[in-house]
C-alpha cells in the first residue's frame, strides 16, 4: 500500500477552504491528481454519493468512482475510490483554524496489483510532488473566493 500526506497552514480561513474543498466545479483547479468529472457530479456532498472522475498520475490516466466516506462540514472529507486494474484509493481532506488562516491536511492511501515495488514507489514520489501543488493551488483559489 501506498501513503502520501501533507499538512500546510494556509491564509485562507476554514470556511473558504472548505466550500472551494467541495465545490466539485472546481476540483480540475486545485486537486492536481483530478482531471475531469466523467458524469456531473451533484451540487451538495452527502455519504455515499458516487463521483466519476478521471484522475492522471504518473503521466498515467485513470478511471475512478469515488464514493463520499463521510462528510463533517466544515472539518472533514473523507473519499474512497476504485479505478480501473483494481487500483483503491482513500483520501481524507481535514480542515482546522489556525492564527492566520487554517490548518489543512490531506492524507492518501492507494493499493492495487499495479501499486506495489518500484511502481508503488513512484506514485507515492508523484504523490508528494502533486500535493506541494495541489495544496498551493487550493490557498489560492480558496484565498481568491473568500
């Protein structure tokens, strides 16, 4: 299994990271590993909605249907998915405020027979990479809305 996780303070406040956070429109802006909605995905987020969405790491496309774990607004969002060759994912987005903004983590976790050795490696080097910029694209959008 495979584990990638980051945790920023970031200037914008809770409130507006969370509603750019579940704000699905704009996931393409931020959630780098986050191509494209494959089907409209719903206005508001409740547990166990599906979302079908195509996600690229690695250079590598990737069907995944994401299922909405939990949702504890304005705290915590938890996703699971499965994408095409058996490949799993969790991801779980917690927001907390801090003295200039918010505290903001992001925590991943992916399997699958195609995720193990030197592959399972270089996800998670991509992994890291990707959420050092998704991280700095969400502060900024969220910062831009608020």
């Amino acid at each position: 299994m495979g584990h990638i996780e980051a945790t920023r303070e970031l200037s914008a406040a809770p409130e507006a990271l969370w509603g750019t956070v579940t704000d699905l429109a704009n996931w393409d802006k931020w959630f780098t590993v986050h191509e494209k909605w494959l089907e409209d995905p719903p206005a508001t987020l409740t547990e166990d909605t599906k979302l079908t969405a195509k996600i690229v790491m690695l250079g590598m496309a990737n069907k995944i249907v994401w299922t909405i774990d939990s949702v504890d607004a304005p705290r915590k969002l938890v996703l699971s998915g499965t994408g095409m060759a058996g490949v799993k994912a969790q991801f779980t987005f917690t927001i907390a405020p801090a003295e200039s903004g918010s505290l903001f983590a992001v925590f991943g976790d992916f399997e699958g027979a195609l995720i193990k050795g030197a592959l399972g490696k270089a996800v998670e080097k991509d992994g890291v990479k990707q959420l050092d910029k998704t991280l700095d694209q969400l502060d900024a959008l969220a910062s831009a809305q608020a």
